[in-house]
C-alpha cells in the first residue's frame, strides 16, 4: 500500500494535471498507525499534504483530516521514544 501512495506522489510530482488518491495516504496512515509505525506515518501525512500544497488542494477534506492526525501520531512517537528511553 505504501509503494502505491508513493508511486502516486511519484507520478503527481511529474505531470502538471495529476492529483494523487486521497484515500490511499489516508490508508497508508491508518496502517502505519496500527503497526505503531509512527515515524513512517509522519512522513507519509508530510509527503502528502506536500504534493497536495504544490497542486493548490491543501483544503481537500483528506489533507484536512490527515493534519489533524499529525500532532496525535508525533505525540505518540514521543511518548514511544520516552518508553525505550526508559528501558
């Protein structure tokens, strides 16, 4: 899934009229969130609203939505960090 949102950045990034699926770096978000990846979510939710800024959609309802949840998944990274920290 991963590889795909990627290939669509990838692909966004090349042609002027493209727009990349929302629903799958929204996807990839969730996923990433539920293997407590979230290093990987962060920069899937950053790449995303990136490609979505250069194309003038960063007031998408999924851009919107995947902003709100990029302060929860840094909280959650720090709160991991702090976990090995201690161990």
């Amino acid at each position: 899934m991963r590889e795909c949102m990627d290939s669509e950045l990838a692909m966004a990034k090349k042609k002027k009229r493209y727009f990349p699926a929302p629903a799958s770096a929204w996807r990839v978000s969730v996923l990433l969130r539920k293997q407590k990846d979230y290093v990987g979510e962060i920069q899937a939710i950053k790449a995303y609203c990136e490609v979505a800024a250069t194309k003038n959609y960063e007031n998408n309802m999924t851009c919107t939505k995947l902003r709100e949840r990029l302060p929860k998944a840094e909280a959650l990274l720090a709160k991991q960090q702090a976990k090995w920290d201690v161990l």
